[in-house]
C-alpha cells in the first residue's frame, strides 16, 4: 500500500512531540542542580506562600492546538511544576505557561508573573534545528535541550524578579549563566542539553551571512548571538576541562578563553549558589 510522505507541517509537530517526550524523560531539575555552588546549609527551612502553577493559554491556530493537547498530556508543565516547589519557596505565585503569542518567543512577564513558551518559537526551533540532526529522535533531543536552557533562563528572570536578586551586570548573560548551571549540575544529560542550546546561537548567528551587525542588535539587552554560543560552551568545559577538552583541542571554543572557563564556571555557580540558598528548600 503506497503512503504519502508526511507534510513539513506533519514533520514539524512530529519533532515536537518527540522533544516533549524526550523532556519528560530527563530529569529537568533536582536539588543537586539549583543548589549548585550553595554554601553549607543553614538550620531553617524557607517559607513561601507562592507556589509555581500551570495555565495553558486558549489557541485559535489548529495546529498549535494539537501541540497544546500533547503538551497537556504529557503533563510536561505540571512536572517542571512539581520539581520546582519541592526546591524553590516563592513570595507570590509564579505561573508557567505555553501559548499562542503571535511571534516566536518565550518570555517573562513581570506584571503578570508568568513565564510564556510560544508554540510560534517550538515551531521556529524545530525548523532551525532540523539540518542539525539525521534522525527525528536526534532531532527531538537537541531541540529538546534548546527548550530546556530557554526555559531555566525565563525562570531566571522569573527568581530575580519575584525574589529581588542583585544583578550586577546584564541580567540577559546572568540567566544564561544560572540556566546553564542548573543543566550541567543536573548530569549528562543537562550538559549536552547546553550544548544543543548553543546551536541555535550559532545558527541564528550564521543566517546573517555576511551582513554585518546592526546598530540594533549592539544596543540590544542581551549579548550577540556569536557571545552567547561561546559562553555555553566556555561554560560546560569549565565545568569538566577533561571531558568536554575537544571542545578546546578540535578549535570550537579558543584557547584564550578556554583557559579561564574553570574560574569563571566556578564563580557563577557559586555567585547563583549564594544568591538562591536563602530561598532553597531542604
């Protein structure tokens, strides 16, 4: 019996999926990972009357609707929920969201407390992702990592505001920085989720071909895409020199910045370890 091949539509929601699938099977975060660099513990336990909750937002768009209803059922948000009040007590409520944005994008929203993935940006992500892999199942683990990174960073600015954490610095590079920390910490499995994160950095950086950057992008809050790659990578050899030194000896990060990973990893970690210890649960 012949069979059509599936649309790029079909192909698109079907990497999703399986990156959902691959997200529900790492463990996404553990005390170990939010309480890396943390000092010895104190005698209390952090009260809080907020709690991480979960809201998904209504969709017009049929195909985002048939995200939306995989996303449910895998029970993804609710999971990342779970985790994170068993770690983190809360002043107020924070809630966790997907939805229908009108453009690519994940964000936090200070007014309304809530961290917003786009089914817009899984869609981009998916496209952005797919020279990068050769088989749906690698294709689904790296585009997993990327949702995995974004989203610690957006809970990032979701701590430092609900919290009032000091940044000193830009608050775009200090959630990379804690959204890295948290993957790393986490095992193998977060180590190569930054990784794969950095790929859209590196992409995104490269489709500007020869065009130089604009007056724009060096205003902009966060740092360049180029940047951004680099850290990652800077970031996850600083935290094991001996497993990841290909990374150095096959030229994907320099030398010269290589040789102060450790320190640096070693400084940010303990710099988000420090901040969040007061918050962190037993």
């Amino acid at each position: 019996m012949n069979r059509s091949r599936p649309s790029h539509r079909q192909r698109l929601k079907m990497h999703i999926a399986t990156a959902v699938i691959v997200l529900i099977g790492i463990a996404l975060i553990g005390g170990s990972s939010v309480s890396a660099g943390r000092p010895p513990a104190q005698q209390r336990t952090p009260q809080g009357k907020g709690r991480f909750k979960v809201a998904y937002i209504p969709v017009k768009n049929k195909d985002y609707k048939e995200l939306q209803q995989l996303v449910t059922s895998e029970r993804l948000l609710e999971e990342i929920a779970d985790d994170l009040n068993k770690t983190i007590a809360l002043p107020v409520d924070v809630t966790l969201s997907f939805g229908e944005c009108g453009e690519a994008n994940a964000f936090y929203d200070p007014e309304k407390q809530r961290i917003i993935f786009c089914y817009e940006f899984l869609v981009e992500l998916a496209e952005t992702y797919a020279p990068h892999a050769k088989t749906d199942d690698e294709l689904g683990t790296k585009l997993s990592g990327a949702i995995m990174h974004i989203f610690f960073h957006e809970l990032g600015h979701a701590l430092t505001h609900v919290l009032d954490l000091p940044v000193t610095g830009k608050e775009e590079d200090a959630v990379d920085q804690l959204a890295t920390v948290i993957l790393v910490e986490s095992g193998e499995d977060g180590e190569k989720a930054v990784l794969d994160a950095s790929i859209q950095y590196l992409s995104e950086y490269k489709a500007q071909g020869k065009n130089p950057f604009t007056r724009t992008q060096f205003a902009d809050e966060h740092s360049l895409d180029p940047q951004r790659f680099y850290n990652l990578l800077c970031w996850v050899y600083g935290h094991n020199e001996t497993k990841y030194a290909y990374l150095v000896n096959k030229g994907y990060l320099p030398k010269e910045r290589g040789v102060r990973c450790a320190d640096e990893y070693e400084k940010i970690s303990k710099s988000w370890g420090r901040l969040l210890e007061p918050y962190l649960k037993d």
